[in-house]
C-alpha cells in the first residue's frame, strides 16, 4: 500500500506543476497578448459574442481559435467569460520564436 501512496503522490505533485506552468504561461500572455493567435477554453458563449476587435478563426464547443487586433485583447475574452487562453502556435503553445 505504500507505494500506491507514493504513486499518488507523485501524481498528484506532477499535476500541481503542469497547472503553475499553464497558469504562468496564461499569465504572461494576458500581459503580453504577443502571439499570432490564442486558443481560448470554455469561450463565450457563441462566436457573435466574441469581444470587438476579435476575429474568430475556428470555433469548437470546447475552445476556440481567435486573432486579436489590439494587445489587450486576451484581457478582453478574460473579461467576456473565457476560463483560459493561452498562445496558439502551429508547433504548439510552448513553442516560443521571438519575430
């Protein structure tokens, strides 16, 4: 039984870091708002709802792709109702090249 406990453990410590990394990375994005477009979780309810100056690129139940048109944009979907949004990159939103 004690190594159940430590599986769990390490789990669960494995989970705690993964959601600090997304959370950091979602954070500095809202600051920032630098990337070509943001996948947005839990998005506002229907694609006309989306903030002005928010240019939709594709729409899913789950998330959404959008393409802002000024920096603060990511501050805008918060303000709307987005529980996330992180930077969407075509290699992934890890990937980071400055332009």
């Amino acid at each position: 039984m004690e190594w159940t406990r430590r599986i769990a453990r390490t789990g669960v410590t494995a989970l705690i870091i993964l959601c600090a990394v997304f959370m950091l990375f979602a954070g500095i994005f809202a600051a920032t708002g630098e990337a070509p477009a943001a996948m947005v979780f839990r998005p506002p309810g229907s694609p006309a709802s989306l903030p002005d100056g928010v240019k939709l690129l594709r729409w899913g139940s789950v998330f959404a792709v959008v393409r802002g048109e000024s920096p603060d944009y990511v501050r805008k979907l918060y303000a709307s109702g987005a529980i996330l949004v992180l930077p969407y990159r075509k290699s992934g939103c890890l990937a980071y090249r400055p332009a």
